[in-house]
C-alpha cells in the first residue's frame, strides 16, 4: 500500500473493497431495498404508522401520508439504485483487476 493511499484509509476517506464483497454489498441493498418497495406501499405504510402510533411523530407521519410514500418510494429507488450501482462497480472492478491476461510488451 502506498503512503496516498494509506494516508486516506486513515482518514476515512477511502475504503476500497474487492468485487465479490462489493457485489455481495450491492446484492444486500437492493433486497433491503425491496421492504420499501412502492408496490406494497399500503402495508409499509400501515407498519411505519402501528410502529409510531401514540408519539408526536406519528402524529406527524399520519397527518402527512403522501408525503410519507413519497418519501418511502424516494428512499426504495435511492436504496435499489445505489444496489445497482455497487454491483456494476464490481463487475467493472473484477474486469479492469483481472491480472490473468496477458500483455505484450
């Protein structure tokens, strides 16, 4: 490792990981992503609104409800996209990384 690169590692500005973790990574998003998934909205809804029920959020929550799926769906499509992503990320990593080519010189 070199000192740039291990000077950014110590100040949490870089984390480098390998394909297989970084498509296992994106794999994990995108089915976390799918408990906000626009197309059971009414039982997430329904969820977020027994699990805040008495509090002044809930309140809140039930007074604002298609403010709250828009906001759930946002939070799907950000969850899937960046999923998809990560998964791309590795395949293009594990491709440019690929040392088992050959070159000429």
């Amino acid at each position: 490792m070199d000192v740039a690169s291990d000077h950014a590692m110590k100040n949490g500005t870089v984390c480098e990981i390998d394909p297989d973790r970084a498509e296992r990574r994106g794999i994990a998003w995108v089915i976390g992503s799918f408990v906000f998934c626009p197309c059971h909205l009414p039982i997430t809804l329904a969820i977020v609104g027994a699990v805040l029920s008495g509090t002044a959020l809930g309140a809140l929550y039930r007074g604002h409800l298609v403010l709250a799926g828009i906001i759930i769906s946002v939070v799907w499509l950000a969850g899937t996209l960046h999923g998809f992503n990560l998964m791309r990320r590795a395949r293009i990593d594990a491709y440019t990384h690929n040392h088992s080519h050959i070159t000429l010189k």
